[in-house]
C-alpha cells in the first residue's frame, strides 16, 4: 500500500475542505476534522478518516445539521445540558466540556448531558481532556443495535463504549477506552475490508452460530465482551444515555434512523469528579504508588500507552494511506 506523509494539520485542513464542500459550516466542519486528525496522529484508525464518508452521507441526506449552534444550559449546580442542536458532537464537545469542568472544579463533581446530537468518534479525547484539567473523567455512549444481551442471538444493544481517564502528576492521564462489544464494529469492519479472519467469541452468523468471519458477524451479531458481565455494563451505559437523559436507546435510534451510514442520533453521559473535593490527603500521590505497582508487574502497561506512543512519532508525519486521499478527494 502507498502511504503519503502528512502533518496533524494537513489532515485537519483535508477533512475541514471535505466537510465543507459537503455544506458544514466552518465552526463543525473543523471540530469534526479535529476528531479525525486526533484519531490517525494516535493510530485509532477507525475512528479517523474512515469515519468521514459516513459524516458526509448524513450531511448529504440531511439527517445532520452542518450548521449547528450548540447550546449549554446549567440544569443545577452540578449537571450540564449540552444540546448539540442537531450536529455532530465534536463542536457540541468542545463547547460544553469547560463548562463541565467549570461546574466540577466548584462542587467537586458535574454531570454532562449531552442531546440532539449523532456520535461517531471514539471517547477518549473527551475524557482526555477532563484529565487535562486535573479531574477523573467517564464518558459513555450508545449506538445502533449490533449487540446481542447474554444468551440472545439478536442484537438489542449498540457496541457501547466507555472511557475513564484519572490525571497524573507530571504525565499524561491514564486513559482507557472500549466498546463493550467484544471489539468495535470498526475494526470488524476493517477486517471484513481488508480480508483478516477474527478470533472466536466476537460475534455469530446471521443463524446464530459462532463464526470467525467478519463479513458473516456484520450480517449476523455482535457479541458483548465477557458473556454477561459485558452484556450487563451495555444495560447500564444505555440507561445512562438515554433514559436519564432522555435521549435514544441504541434500538430507538435505529427505528428513527434513515439508514444513511452516519451516525444515529443518540446522547452521551459525561462526567467530571474534581479529585480535590472528595477528602483524600493526596489522591494523586497515593495513585502514583498505585500504578508504580500496577507497572512492575512483568506484562503490564498503562492504559493509553499504545496511542500516546502514536501520537509521540506523529511529530514526523503521520502515514495516510494514498487510496483513503483520494476517496476523501472523490467525496469533495
Ligand atoms: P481496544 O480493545 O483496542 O482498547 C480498549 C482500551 O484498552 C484502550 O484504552 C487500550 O489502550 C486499552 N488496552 C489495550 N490493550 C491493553 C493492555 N494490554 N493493557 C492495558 N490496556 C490496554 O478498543 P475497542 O476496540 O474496544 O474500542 C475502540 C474505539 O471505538 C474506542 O475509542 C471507542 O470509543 C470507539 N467506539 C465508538 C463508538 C461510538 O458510537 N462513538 C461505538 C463503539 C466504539 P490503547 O488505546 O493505549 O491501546
């Protein structure tokens, strides 16, 4: 395969004219292209450029607003409500999470509810960024169905991810985040693309038997990862994204869907916990020790690690495959 080197900018600045071309404004159009880029630079790559055909086939159909105006509304002294106002959520994101922030670092804890808006990117850069700020960050979402409950052969629930991020002193936050699908529907997908097989326990046919077939579990269902234990944490993120907020379940938003290949609409839950608020003499410190043991442990890595390695050799360029261009340039 070719690949072309290109900068993080380069990239924001491809994606932006691809969103703009497509009728986003430039406010949406660039935080959508922020997303992207911050998904190649760390090697999330199915949450980069191979998301931006689905972003324009909902701009195109006109299920999402290109020109949306988030909007943030403060509910009570500790919850937020982010209305994307019809968008994607990078803009809404980027403009509601200082004010969760804000409203954490004053009562210790703020709860970010964030509506009316269609997600399709990974998690991590929100949490992220609450951990920049010094606070513990959870962010959860849902999808359309993909996912069968334990002991079902029919999906009911999307892949589901969460994200936790915990600040450290003097390096960058501990960061996970996944599905709660026994993997992504992305990297299935890429799978299927590029012809791998998967390993047993990622989904079953379309007649419910297991298969190690990309293809077959992309036409049949996903499977929760950890049996029921993963099927129950997909309960509570859908609960956590739809009824308390009063947003979509993963199996509403399909019935409202147009099928398009973007995203659906559907909310997201966020939190902030300002560690400085809840008593402990030094959280971080004590943390510090925490991970110190967490790490000798022969085998073991942060949480994070992969990607931030990424984005350390980004600095040089980071490699785009030469067909993805000039998909990107045929959409424009
Ligand atoms: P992975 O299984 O690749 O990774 C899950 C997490 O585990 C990552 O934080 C990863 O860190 C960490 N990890 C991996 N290996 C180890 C290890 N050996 N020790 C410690 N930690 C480890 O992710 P998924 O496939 O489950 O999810 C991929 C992405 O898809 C997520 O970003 C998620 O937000 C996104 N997604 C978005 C959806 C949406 O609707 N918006 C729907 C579903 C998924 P590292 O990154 O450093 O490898």
């Amino acid at each position: 395969m070719n690949y072309v080197r290109m900068t993080f900018d380069q990239i924001v600045s491809l994606a932006t004219d691809c969103l703009l071309a497509n009728g986003a404004n430039e406010g949406n159009a660039t935080a959508v292209a922020r997303s992207i880029a911050k998904a190649e630079r760390d090697g999330s790559s199915s949450h980069g450029f191979f998301r931006l055909p689905g972003y324009i086939a909902s701009l195109k159909s006109g299920k999402v607003s290109g020109n949306a105006k988030p909007t943030v509304s403060t509910l009570t002294s500790s919850v937020v409500r982010i209305d994307g106002d019809n968008g994607y959520a990078p803009l809404a994101l980027e403009i509601g999470i200082p004010e969760l922030i804000a409203i954490a670092s004053k009562t210790g804890v703020g709860i970010g509810a964030l509506v009316n808006v269609y997600h399709f990117a990974a998690l991590w850069p929100e949490v992220e960024t609450i951990a920049d700020s010094g606070m513990v960050g959870f962010a959860c979402t849902a999808f359309k169905p993909s996912v069968a409950p334990a002991g079902a052969s029919r999906p009911l629930f999307g892949t589901n991810p969460m994200a936790f991020a915990w600040p450290r002193k003097n390096n960058r936050p501990m960061v996970f985040d996944m599905a709660t699908a026994a993997m992504a529907r992305g990297e299935i997908q890429i799978a299927a693309r590029d012809g791998h097989t998967l390993p047993q326990g990622v989904g079953l046919d379309a007649s419910g038997n297991p298969t190690t077939d990309p293809k077959a579990i992309l036409d049949g269902v996903m499977l929760p990862f950890g049996g029921y234990k993963g099927a129950n944490l997909a309960i509570m993120i859908e609960l956590l994204v739809a009824a308390i907020i009063g947003e979509n379940f993963s199996f509403e938003a399909e019935e409202k869907d147009n099928n398009d290949g973007g995203p659906p609409r559907g909310g997201e839950f966020l939190l902030a916990i300002d560690p400085r608020h809840l008593g402990a003499d030094d959280s971080s410190t004590h943390a510090e020790a925490f991970f110190e043991r967490y790490l000798s442990l022969s085998g073991t890595r942060m949480p994070g690690d992969r990607r931030y390695a990424n984005r350390d050799i980004a600095s040089d360029g980071i490699n785009v495959s030469q067909t993805t261009i000039e998909k990107i340039n045929n959409l424009m």
